[in-house]
C-alpha cells in the first residue's frame, strides 16, 4: 500500500476498556461524539503542490505566483493522534485469500485491521514517549 499526496494511512491501537486501577471505559456511541483515536503511520505520501503569491481583490493570483511543494512530515511508525471522525474508514481483512498476500505483508498490518485513510492536516499531534 502506498499513501498519495498529503494522505496518510494509519492503523488504530485498540481502544482501552479499562483503566490501570480496574475500572471500565465506557466509549460513546453517540454520532457525532468528539474523542480522539491514538494510531500509527503505517505509510505516509511524499506530500502535495500548492500555490503561493499575492491575490487581487476578486482573490484571483495576479502578480509574483509560483508553485510550492510542502512535504509531509509524518514518518512511518510514528504514532500520532487524530479526531476519532478524521478521514475515511478502510477496512482491510487480510483473512480472505489474496493472491498477492505475502509474510511481511502480515507481518505489518497483521491478520485484521481497522485503518484510516487521513490527510496529514487532520492529525492533531505526534505522540513522542
């Protein structure tokens, strides 16, 4: 799998369910509910192309324009934080046979996985511990 752009692909830890002293971690199933999801980059795109330089008053680029490329800055392994809404859901079950399904194919994602396609904008921080 290879992320494009800005996007990265990231595998969700598992939710805790409870606490160090015992007690349980009741998780909201309202939609709409704001949490927070701790994951790791499992691959992350090289970056993306934007435009910079001065706006006329319509906000039309008018003078002194030029293309920028701003790299991602997401490394692979890091673990990150996102809003438990960000992106879109992939679910990937490496269960079923796939003719291209190779030991260290498993060995990065494992059997199951819930995965989350974000663009590096959406994460909120690097988890640095």
């Amino acid at each position: 799998m290879r992320a494009y752009a800005d996007n990265v692909v990231l595998a969700f830890e598992p939710r805790e369910t409870e606490t160090k002293s015992g007690l349980s971690i009741v998780h909201s199933g309202k939609s709409g509910a704001r949490e927070h999801r701790i994951a790791r980059v499992v691959q992350s795109g090289p970056g993306y192309w934007t435009r910079m330089g001065n706006r006329d008053a319509r906000g039309m680029y008018a003078t002194g324009w030029r293309d920028v490329f701003v790299p991602n800055t997401v490394k692979p392994g890091e673990r990150v934080i996102v809003d438990a809404l960000a992106g879109q859901d992939y679910a990937m079950d490496l269960s079923v046979p796939r003719h291209n399904k190779s030991q260290q194919f498993q060995e990065l994602f494992g059997d199951r996985g819930e995965f989350r396609i974000v663009r590096e904008e959406e994460i909120l921080g690097v988890v640095e511990a």
